[in-house]
C-alpha cells in the first residue's frame, strides 16, 4: 500500500511539473495527418483488444503551424482519456476539417469522438481544472496540461460530453500559411 502511495505521489508530482514548467512552443509546420498517425502508433495494442479507431482526414495535406512535441503529446492526452472511458470496447472517432476563425485566420478544427461513459454535466465545466478528475487513480493534470498546450499553440479546445452516449473534444489549431 505505501509503495502505490509513493508511486501516486510521484506520478501527481511529475504531472504538476510538466504543467507548471511547459517550455515556450517551437513553432514548425507540421502535416496534420502525419502527426496524428505518429501518436496513435503507441495506442496500437488497445485496437487487438476491443477499441476501434477510426480516422477521417479529407484534408489530408493540411499543415499546422505549431510546436509538434507539444501537440503530439495534447493528442496522446485525448485519445488515452478517449480509450479510458470506454473500459477497453469502443470506438474512437478522429475527424479533421477546416474551419475559419473571425481575424481571418485559418484553423484546422480536429475532433476526437468516444462512446464511452461520458462526463456529467455539471462536471464539464472543471475538467480543465488542475487536480480535478473523474477518475478512480487520475491525478488531474491531462486535461490542464492539454488546456495550456492548446492555448500556448494559439488554438482553442472545447468538449461536448452526454453521460452514457460518449465526449467530443474539439481542437481548433491554427493552420500554416501556405
């Protein structure tokens, strides 16, 4: 019990430190697909187990202008809270589209869809808060750290979530200037 203790601890302690000292973006244009493949590379075994992931890229050459470290680790934060909350059958939907934002700048609009339990809605409002979890041994810092990611690439997220239908996280990320 103590050395799970310690091991929670440490973990809760590594995750505050990487929210708290998230180093400056280094912005590169990246191809979108491209680096959503490469962050579901490590999700592999989850689809020989019951989780189904389906990806839609229509845009399939649209570049993002961000920091692709950053990005790639915003992406692993969303699809393993996706495949957590469907205790291991499901699917995972990952779509991308264009969208326009007001200053005439473009963004890539990427969606993640889950059909697994969902989030209260009156809980839907604190995910983006430190230390606030649903789960049973979650520390609370995916989602802040996801938040901050986004906002520090200049992108904007959002969630949509039905309790017992499934979350919908949306990215807007901005697109590079071809």
């Amino acid at each position: 019990m103590i050395r799970s203790e310690v091991n929670r601890i440490r973990s809760l302690t590594q995750g505050f430190l990487k929210f708290a000292n998230l180093e400056k973006p280094n912005f590169q244009i990246v191809n979108s697909k491209e680096i959503i493949e490469k962050a579901l590379q490590q999700f592999n075994s989850y689809t020989k187990n019951g989780v189904k992931i389906a990806t839609s890229f229509p845009n399939i050459d649209a570049t993002i202008f961000v920091d692709p470290l950053q990005i790639e680790q915003l992406f692993h934060i969303i699809i393993e809270n996706g495949i957590d909350s469907m205790d291991g059958k499901g699917i995972l939907e990952i779509k991308t589209e264009l969208a326009q934002k007001m200053n005439h700048q473009s963004f890539l609009q990427i969606e993640f869809s889950d059909n697994g339990k969902g989030i209260e809605e009156e809980k839907v409002n604190q995910i983006f808060e430190p230390y606030f979890t649903t789960k049973k041994d979650g520390t609370g810092l995916g989602l802040a750290i996801a938040k901050k990611i986004v906002e520090d690439n200049r992108g904007e997220i959002s969630i949509y979530s039905k309790l017992g239908l499934g979350t919908t996280v949306t990215l807007l990320l901005p697109m590079a200037d071809e």
